[in-house]
C-alpha cells in the first residue's frame, strides 16, 4: 500500500464497512446516492453490475478523487430471475423469509473500483441454501429488527439462528463484499494491502471456507473500462 493513495468506500452499509477494515484501516466512508431502481426486464446480474457501477461513478462529482480509489458494490439476493430486494416492513420480510426457507437462492454482488479515467468491475455469485423454518422462527427472528435493510431479508453472519444450512462460493459475497474479488480488482493498478487476505477472511468468520481462491477467480470475468469525462 503506498501512503499517498487513498481508498474511498462508496456505501454507507455497516457490513462492508466491517469487511473492508478486515484488510485495512486506511479508508474514507462516502455513501453513493442513486436512483437503484431496476430497468424494465433488466436480468438481476446484469442489475446488480450496474448499480455498482454507477455508485463508484457518481462519487467524483461530490468529492476530490484524483488519484484516489473508489471503491463501490452491490449486492442483491435472487431466485428464479426475480430480485429479492430489502424488506419494506415486517409483514414484508415475513413473505421473503417464507419464500426463501427450505429453498436455495442465489446472492449476487458486484464490486466496481474507480481510480481516475479507469473502472474495472466484477460480479459474484454464491448460492445460498436456506433451512427449512417455522412461521415461529421466522417471526422471532423478525422480532431482532435483524432482517430490516437487508437483501433477502437476513444475514448470514447472524449466528443467534440456525438460517442457512449451506453456502456455495464465497461467503463474503453473501455479506456484502467478496474479498478476494477486491484484492483482485486493486491488482489491476498494482495496489496490494499489506495483510493476508485469506487468512483475513477466514480468522473472521463463522464458517470454514473450502473455496479455491485461484480457481474461483480465474472464473470470473473482470471488466476494464475507460471513462470519458466531459471537459
């Protein structure tokens, strides 16, 4: 990490505030206001990239970010092409728990970083198998106020109830930020942090990661793109 080079996280969520600080303490939090409305027919990954996107791009017009990075993400929860956003109210994370229980769902997030002219992005998906739970559990849980202002109405990290039975992929993802996709995306401008990122992740949290980080990134499509400002 070169001290000059600042890093400016593009979300005002708690989660990712948290998993970013896994890797380093050196960051700006600078929430993004956008319209996240969804574009009619628009497929939920395809969504979720260009949320992302936008966030990170909507930041240099509130702040200085020359030579900076900007760091952004999305993430949503979906199952069978349809995008399962933040309960509105109690009743409504009452529905979202009913459908996903017993079921597995996909949750999708999308990291953009910015750095002057230049964004590269990435998307990734883990998919996510759901106990089977009682109207009472769910209620109880709902009862935590936990599941408000979360995608899909939960959180994974929460290990008060028994919600998930199993993860495939990158468990990060699922809170909010994938971690080796971060480290990935900061090497395209040959920025590495100091701690071990895997070794990070996994002293953290409450699961025992079985991902091959290698082969889940050589997966993933990392996108290079050029902006043009207006002058």
């Amino acid at each position: 990490m070169r001290d000059q080079e600042k890093i400016l996280l593009a979300s005002g969520s708690q989660r990712r505030r948290e998993l970013l600080s896994w890797l380093t303490d050196r960051f700006e939090i600078i929430p993004s206001d956008i319209d996240e409305s969804p574009l009619p027919g628009e497929r939920p990954e395809v969504y979720c990239q260009r949320i992302a996107e936008q966030k990170a791009l909507a930041i240099p017009s509130r702040t200085e970010t020359q030579n900076s990075f900007v760091l952004a993400a999305d993430t949503i929860v979906y199952s069978q092409n349809r995008i399962i956003g933040k309960p509105k109210d109690e009743q409504d994370a009452f529905q979202i728990l009913t459908f996903l229980q017993g079921r597995i769902h996909h949750v999708c997030t999308a990291v953009t970083l910015l750095r002057n002219e230049k964004t590269v992005s990435t998307l990734c998906d883990t998919s996510v198998r759901m106990n089977p739970l009682s109207q009472a559990t769910i209620r109880s849980y709902i009862a935590t106020g936990d599941p408000m202002g979360k995608a899909g109405a939960y959180a994974i990290q929460n290990t008060d109830f028994n919600l998930v039975e199993s993860v495939e992929g990158c468990y990060t993802c699922v809170i909010g930020l994938p971690l080796c996709h971060v480290e990935k995306l900061f090497s395209f401008f040959n920025y590495s942090f100091e701690k071990n990122v895997i070794e990070c992740c996994k002293s953290h949290i409450h699961y025992n990661c079985v991902v091959d980080q290698s082969e889940m990134l050589r997966k993933s499509l990392f996108n290079q793109k050029i902006i043009e400002r207006n002058v």
